[in-house]
C-alpha cells in the first residue's frame, strides 16, 4: 500500500486550521449571544423570554464548538480515532441544534415583529412610568422618531391628556422634558418601523452567524472522517510491513 496515499499528517494541518476556525466561532456565538440580550433589553419591547432562549442556546452551541475544537486539535495531534470520533459526535449534536434553532427563529421572527407594535403602545400609556419613559426616550432619541406610527399618537395616551400641545423632549431631539409642537422642530416619522427593522437586523443577524457555524461544522466533520479513515489505513500498511 502506499504510504503517501495513507499518510493523515498533511490532513492534521487542515483540522488545525478548521480549529482555528471553531475558535472563532465559538467566540463570535458567546458575543453575539450577549449581544441579543443586550439589543432586547435595550429595546424593551420584545418579551425577553425569547431574547434569553436565544442567548442561552447560542451561548451553549459556542461552549460545545469550544468543547469540540479541543477533542479536534488532540485528536489530529495524537492522529487518535477514540477522541476524533468525540468530536464528530459532537459537532453532529451542534449542527443539529443549530438546525433546530435557525428554524425556531425562522417561524417565530414574524410573531416577535408583530408583537412590537402594541408593547410599543403600552409604553406610550405607561409613559410617566420611569422605566417605561427611559425606554420611549431612548428609542424616540436615537432612531430620531416620535411615537409609534407619528407624533399624533401622544395625542391619545394619558401624558398627551395631560401636557396639551407638547411632546416628549426626545421627540425634538434634545433632552428637555417637553417641546412645544409650535414652536419647536420634531420627528414626524413614527418608530415602529425603525424598531421592527432593529428587531429583524439582530435575528437575523444571529441566523446568518449560525448557518455559517453550521457549513464550517459540516466540512469540519468531513475532514474528520476522512482523517479517521487514513489513520486507519495508514495503521494497516504500518502493519503489514
């Protein structure tokens, strides 16, 4: 037989580079993972069950890749079946829960957009609340938007009832309490479009991150079995000879 045709060493150097590779993806799925929690929470629109749900998974899937790039690198290094056939196990466990979570986002993305809208509208009436001000203030401020469809809609909640021909400070963006609609220059557009585009950008963002981490573990499984294979043959000719 020969040995060159068996010889696994210049595949070892492959699995390195793809470790490499799972290292960055494990990283990239542990920031995008706060990075979830930290969008919603800043949002405070979108129940945070599924902002955690997410994090925690993406959180988890990172530590496995972790995990498995380790049994990777020791495994080529040793050239060991035992330890490539554990990380093999593994990686078919994450790509099967990063499957079941990609399609998990894909179904309840929409219900989370169309959710934005009346939470948005709550903040409005709860606007005297100081939690519930802090948020419609920093959505109105950065997005550079006033209300949810316009700036009439402060019209109908209690703190419009009560501060006749005014708007919230964020809505002519700057950081007084009130601006008079007459005398000053306000956002018109409304936020609810903004905020639903935000929404839609951080999942889908976390879809692309996990099909990337999905294509990389399906090569990175390829490069394993192929190395199992040549460790075994080449234990075979090593033998015979």
């Amino acid at each position: 037989m020969n040995k060159k045709s068996t010889d696994p060493k210049y595949l070892r150097w492959s699995m390195y580079f793809f470790n490499s590779l799972y290292f960055f993806v494990a990283v990239t799925l542990w920031t995008l993972a706060i990075w979830t929690v930290y969008s919603m929470r800043y949002l405070a629109i979108v129940d945070e069950h599924y902002s955690y749900f997410v994090a925690i998974f993406m959180a988890t899937t990172g530590t496995l890749i972790f995990s498995a790039s380790v049994f990777a690198c020791c495994g080529a290094f040793w050239e060991n079946k035992a330890v490539l056939y554990v990380f093999i196990g593994i990686m078919w466990l994450i790509l099967i829960l990063e499957i079941a979570l990609s399609i998990w986002i894909f179904y309840n993305l929409e219900p989370i957009k169309r959710s934005v809208r009346p939470m948005m509208f709550d903040l409005l009436e709860t606007y005297e609340d100081t939690q519930g001000s802090m948020v419609v203030d920093k959505i109105q401020y950065n997005f550079e938007c006033c209300g949810v469809d316009s700036h009439l809609d402060w019209i109908h909640t209690q703190w419009g009832q009560e501060n006749l021909g005014l708007l919230p400070g964020s809505c002519c963006h700057n950081m007084f309490r009130t601006c008079n609609v007459s005398t000053t220059t306000f956002a018109q557009t409304g936020c609810y479009e903004y905020v639903r585009n935000y929404v839609d950008f951080t999942y889908s963002v976390d879809m692309t991150v996990l099909l990337f981490s999905g294509f990389a573990q399906v090569i990175g499984i390829s490069l394993s079995y192929t190395l199992t294979r040549l460790i075994r043959e080449y234990e075979v000719a090593k033998d015979e000879k």
